[in-house]
C-alpha cells in the first residue's frame, strides 16, 4: 500500500525534477494526498530523523556522499 501511495503516477519517462527548498516539498507532500495526509509541517524532517535511527550511520552518509546536492540536503537533519 505505502508503494502504491508513493509512486502511483509517476512517470519514469520524464527526467527527475531537481529538488525545491524544504518548505516547497512539504507543501508538495501535503497536498499530494489533501484529503487524507497525515503529513505535519516537519513530517519530511521527521522521517529523516526516524530513517537516521535505522540505518548505520557511515553507510548512510557514503551513499548520501553519491546523491546530487539536493538529495542530500533533503535526508539532512
């Protein structure tokens, strides 16, 4: 279920978008599911926080290390 609310209609023929600052992509998110999101205002900062606390940390930074500048300020806490 999370797969289908995550990548229903996404298009992979289209070229990534580049990333936006923080407070656009929350809106985005927000209002991607209007009716019913469960998002707060620090829901993306909040899932970086509990994704953080499953990883192991070196593993995680390397493979951040590899993502454009963008990518990597998103996951940043």
């Amino acid at each position: 279920m999370l797969g289908a609310m995550v990548l229903q209609g996404w298009d992979t023929a289209q070229p990534p978008k580049p990333f936006g600052e923080r407070a656009a992509l929350t809106r985005e998110a927000i209002g991607h599911r209007h009716d019913h999101t469960l998002l707060p205002q620090t829901g993306i900062a909040e899932i970086a926080c509990a994704l953080r606390r499953h990883v192991e940390p070196q593993a995680f930074e390397h493979a951040l290390a590899k993502l454009p500048p963008g990518a990597r300020e998103f996951w940043a806490v």
